[in-house]
C-alpha cells in the first residue's frame, strides 16, 4: 500500500484507552509506540515503555479507534439539482476532488474506495496523496464506472469486445476495483432502478478479464435478476442493494460476497443535503419509494449475515443527522440490527477485509499503520461516540490535534 512518508520518527501517544475491535477486552490508559508510519507497540502504561527520543501526544480518558473507512466514495459527486455543474474542466475536478479528499480525512476517514470518477482524474489525485504532496485518505479507486448504454454511469460499452477493452483500460491506469452499472440507478432520468441492462455474456465477460488481471470487481446494484447472473459469474460485491432478496443475500453470504449497503442516502437524514444541492421532486420521490425497502433490505442483510462493509455514497465528511454521513452510517446499521462493535467493524477491520489490506489497516496492532481516531467513550458501548472524534492520525502523522472538533477545521 502506498503511504505518506515519515513524519516524527518516534511518537507515543499516552492515557487513552485502546479498543479492541476483535471484541476483547480494551487496553486501558494505553501507551501506543509508533515509529516512522507505523504501530510499533501497544500495551498498559505500566508495562510499555515510552522510547527517550519520543514524541509524547497525552490524550487522557480518550478511546482509540482505527481510522474510519468509506467503500463507496465519489469525491467529485454531481448530482441532479440546481448546484449541477455541467460540462465541468478537468482542472476543476481536480480540485474539487482534492478539497473533499482532504476534509474526508480530517473527518476521521483515513482510507476510502471511489467507486466511480471522472476521466482518469482519481488517479492523479491519489498519486498526489500517495507522494505527500497533498493530505488526504488511502484511495483505493475503480476508475469510471461502466455500463451499457443508457445504463447508471457515464463510461457506455456494448458487447463483449467494447466491455473487456474498457476494463483493460481502468486497469492500465491503476484501478483495484472495477465498477460496473449492472441495475438502473435512483438518480437516473429514465429507466427502472430493478432493471438488469447488462446481458449476461457482457457481465460475464466483464468479470472474467477484471479476474484474470487479478483485480475484483463490484457492481451498483439493486436488481435480484441481475445479482443472480453476477454471482453465478464470480462478482465480488455490490453496491446499494435497494431491492435485493432473501435468498439473493443467503447466496451472498455463501459466497462471502460483500454489500455495501449506502444506506444513509436514502434516510431521511440526507434530505438536509439535498435540499442544500437543490434536488428536483422527482429524485426526491425515487429516494423516499427506494429507502423504505432499501432499509429493510439492509435488516435482512444483517439477520442473514451477508458481509457488510460501510459506505456512505455521500461525501465521508458531509452534515448528516448533525453528524458526518460516515458516522450516520454506522448509527443506521445499529439501528438495523448489527452490535456497535459490528458497525465499528464494518467501518474498519472488515472493509479493509474486502481490500485484501487487513493485514496493514483497519485495526490498531504492532506493523499496522497508524490510522489512529481518539473519541470521547467507548463506541462498542454506544455507537454514537463517533461522534466525538477529536483526534485523527494517518500514517503516523497528526491531522486533527485535539485541540478544537474536526467539523470545525473543515
């Protein structure tokens, strides 16, 4: 994975309590070594030592989390409304995607997945993270999203020639994920959001040379006709799932086939947004008929066991609910059935389990990254202590000190 470089060489961060999101039993008034990027001790005051040369951060009665993780992400997102910007320049993408990235990270998400982009732009943007030239999250990014044409998404393709070059070319530009546009969408002007436009040779096809390149694949989705064809063809994830089914989510589960459910998009608390970006009837219309089955989809996602891994669809850093839409969409999967430690989960260990990078993010252990959040309590209690966030570390770096909430250095 590609990180920031060093910054301090040794740093120790003393009086918190550390979390243990595999459900043990927290580590209290912890000491946590960090050398250069990443994790090199964690344990008791009384038992670890705090290296001569460091630099010592004192955040007493804190609890520390890893840094949050967002897997459905468009940092240059461009909705229908009256703050639609069309026939944008690249230059201004750039920008807007940096901006966003940036106030996404001091908002505790240290690692994102960008689930569709504009033109190859995210790849710029990430490398300009990945260097330190820029502050922001870990990207991981699909690229453009493509669909057929007429599809939810803006990179068209028909047939089997069309579709395999366009996955060839996200991934000669560096794409971990490919997205593909495999139901209609709420945001589309035309179409049905249960509809399955893909035929099956072309999501098979699309699949099979995302694999063979050894790069997964995921697809927007909230059609069981379509979810059927893009298990049975290997799919790795999808997202939304408004309309999806018992036993389509039984076989995900089977399958360990990842959802990622966006559910705070179709929530009441994400009209404050829409209103702020001038949504017309219609979109609001299709979101309230979408969220009232969307949400008890998500129930049965959780009382099946099908694997979670949050995201958000709205900006990670984005006013939901009076907090930020990452956070509201974790108090929604409490509220759906899972434990707070589930949630927490969902938003660390396990999407970075998705990755194939829980090895190096999403939980707080020696070799990991330091991808560290401090909140106020224990969020295995109360998932709410999210909200709380004071303090965020990437990589060993502080970004948000403490010192005033991050909401406010946005």
């Amino acid at each position: 994975m590609a990180s920031l470089p060093a910054w301090a060489a040794t740093v120790a961060l003393t009086g918190a309590n550390v979390v243990d999101i595999d459900g043990g039993a927290p580590v209290r008034n912890a000491v946590v070594v960090i050398e250069d990027e990443r994790i090199a001790a964690i344990g008791p005051a009384t038992t670890t030592p705090i290296p001569a040369d460091a630099t010592v951060i004192d955040l007493p009665g804190k609890w520390l989390i890893p840094g949050l993780m967002n897997m459905h992400v468009h940092l240059a997102l461009n909705l229908p409304g009256a703050a639609r910007v069309y026939n944008e320049s690249h230059e201004s993408i750039a920008l807007r995607m940096l901006d966003n990235a940036q106030k996404s990270l001091r908002s505790g998400v240290t690692t994102v997945r960008l689930t569709g982009a504009q033109e190859g732009i995210d790849f710029t943007v990430k490398k300009m993270i990945d260097n330190g030239t820029f502050e922001g999250p870990r990207i991981h990014t699909a690229g453009t999203s493509i669909v057929p044409t007429g599809g939810h998404g803006s990179y068209e393709v028909n047939g089997v020639a069309e579709i395999s070059r366009a996955v060839r070319e996200q991934i000669k530009q560096s794409a971990t994920w490919i997205k593909l546009g495999i139901s209609g969408g709420i945001s589309d002007t035309h179409g049905d959001i249960a509809a399955s436009p893909f035929t099956d040779d072309e999501l098979r096809t699309a699949i099979e040379v995302a694999h063979r390149n050894g790069v997964k694949v995921t697809g927007h989705n909230g059609s069981p006709i379509a979810a059927e064809v893009a298990i049975d063809a290997g799919i790795d994830g999808f997202e939304h799932g408004y309309y999806l089914t018992a036993p389509v989510l039984t076989k995900m589960k089977q399958k360990n086939i990842w959802l990622v459910p966006t559910i705070v998009v179709t929530q009441p608390g994400a009209r404050e947004f829409y209103k702020k970006i001038g949504s017309p009837d219609w979109y609001l219309d299709r979101v309230d008929t979408a969220g009232k089955t969307h949400f008890k989809t998500l129930q049965e996602a959780i009382r099946i066991g099908t694997p979670i891994a949050l995201g958000s669809d709205q900006y990670p850093w984005e006013p939901n609910s009076g907090t930020t839409a990452t956070i509201r969409e974790a108090e929604l999967y409490v509220q759906a059935g899972m434990t707070p430690l589930q949630a927490l989960r969902s938003g660390t260990i396990e999407s970075a389990r998705m990755l194939g990078v829980d090895n190096e993010v999403g939980a707080l252990r020696p070799g990991y990254f330091a991808d560290i959040v401090a909140v106020d309590a224990d969020p295995t209690a109360d998932i709410a202590a999210l909200r709380s966030i004071s303090f965020v570390m990437k990589g060993g770096k502080t970004i948000v000190d403490g010192a005033s909430p991050p909401q406010s250095q946005l």
